[in-house]
C-alpha cells in the first residue's frame, strides 16, 4: 500500500472500489468514506486510459451489510 492511502479490512463498512470488466465486476479496495473510495477510483481510471489492460472502468460502491441471520 502506498504511503497516505487508508484501505480498511475487507469485513469492515463503508465504500469499496469495483473494477468493472467486460464479464463482470472485481472488487479492488475498502475506504471508510466515499471521498476516499472516489479518489482512488480517479487515480484508478487515469491509470487504466493510459495502460488499458481490460478494465472498462472503475466505479465506487456502498458496501452491503449482511446479516447476520444468513
């Protein structure tokens, strides 16, 4: 992890990063708040436009609390 980026554990709530692809969606990283989660999918997105490797685009999402009846 780079010096100055705060990624939370994976089991933890608040805003994930997702890859989309052209069969499908990856997570990549956990933030605790939105601005952070944002940030990194700008970085991200600059990233991929000048070495596309097969991600469309990343995008940030809630994380879905589950429950814990099942």
């Amino acid at each position: 992890m780079e010096r100055g980026k705060t990624e939370v554990s994976l089991g933890e709530a608040g805003y994930k990063v997702v890859a989309v692809m052209f069969f499908g969606k990856k997570e990549v990283a956990r933030f605790p708040t939105r601005e952070q989660a944002e940030w990194r999918a700008k970085e991200l997105n600059e990233h991929s436009e000048r070495n596309p490797r097969g991600y469309v685009q990343y995008l940030v999402q809630p994380v879905e609390e589950r429950s814990r009846n099942g």
